[in-house]
C-alpha cells in the first residue's frame, strides 16, 4: 500500500517540477523583456536630454543674435546705413531658421518635436519595465511556492504557483501589448 503513496507523490513531484521548470522559463523571458525595456528607456532619456539641450543651445544662440540686432538697431547712425541694414537681415534669416530648419531637423521647432518622441518612447519603456518587472516578482514567488509544495505536501502552494504564474503572464502581456491599461502600475 505505501507503494501506491510513493507513486502519487512521485507523479505529484513530478508535475510540480514541470511547473517550476515553466515558471523559470517565463521568468527568464519577464527578466529579459524587462532589460530590454530598461536599456530602451535609458537610451531614449539620453536622445531626449541630448536633443533638449540643442534645443536650449539654439534658443540661447537666436536670444543674442537677437539682441544684438536689436541694439544694433537702436544705434541711430546705423540704421541708415547698407551694411547695416544687410547684416540685420541676415541675423532675422538666420534667427528664422533657427526656429524651424525642416531640411535638417535641427531647428528648435523641429528638436522640441523629437525631444518630445523621445521622452514618448521613454515613459512607454518604463511603463513596459515596471510590468515587466511585477510579471518577474510573481513568477519568482510562484517558484517559491511550488517549490515549498515538494517539501510540505500542500497541494494548495502548487495551485497557488500556478495562478501566479498566469497572473505574471497576463502582467507580461500587458507590458509588451498594453502598458497603458493598467494605471494603478504608473
């Protein structure tokens, strides 16, 4: 009869073992989905801080040239004269596209618009990794709990492995296809 015992609590062993092995998995998968997002997140903060600081750059440049147009306008002889006037309206041209350079990309309208996608891209991937990382935490604790199964007999521990294992998948899931969804994780 303690044959019997023996052999479902081998083919328990078993099928919980198989669902710490599938938890594992799905951890190591959570864990580089949210390296990744990290890694994202860390270089599109950098793109948009660099980019910001062209942005401020440029308005600093087009600030003095503007300033000094403007004094050099208030200088009564030389308002009237060629090189003057010349000069002026180079500065106004140069001040122009400063202000928005499509050709390029590089005028300040133009960097606002991609420091703005940055900073986008950049709430996206720590949206993804926080997700990410709760989906690693409930695969984490529903090993534990599998594992603490094995050892005490308690069914339930291994059930209860598995529905963190879902619930990590569904917060994966979230993550990858619909970050925004869930606002109690912002």
């Amino acid at each position: 009869m303690s044959g019997g015992g023996h052999g479902a609590v081998e083919g328990s062993n078993k099928r919980v073992a198989l669902l710490i092995s599938v938890l594992a998995l799905f951890l190591a998968g959570a864990e580089t989905l949210a390296k990744s997002a990290q890694t994202e997140a860390l270089s599109a903060n950098v793109e948009a801080s660099n980019q910001w600081a062209y942005f401020q750059a440029r308005t600093i440049r087009a600030t003095v040239l503007k300033t000094a147009d403007e004094a050099l306008g208030l200088l009564p002889p030389a308002g009237n004269d060629p090189a003057v006037k010349a000069k002026r309206e180079e500065w106004t041209k140069t001040i122009a596209r400063w202000e928005s350079e499509p050709a390029t990309g590089e005028g300040r309208k133009e960097l606002a618009a991609k420091a703005k996608d940055s900073e986008h891209r950049r709430d996206l991937a720590l949206e993804r990794y926080h997700h990410y990382e709760l989906a690693s935490a409930a695969f984490q604790v529903g090993i534990v709990l599998a594992s603490a199964e094995v050892i005490t007999g308690i069914v339930l521990l291994a059930f209860a492995g598995g529905f963190l294992g879902f619930a990590g998948l569904a917060l994966a899931a979230f993550g990858m296809f619909a970050p925004h969804t869930l606002p109690f994780l912002h």
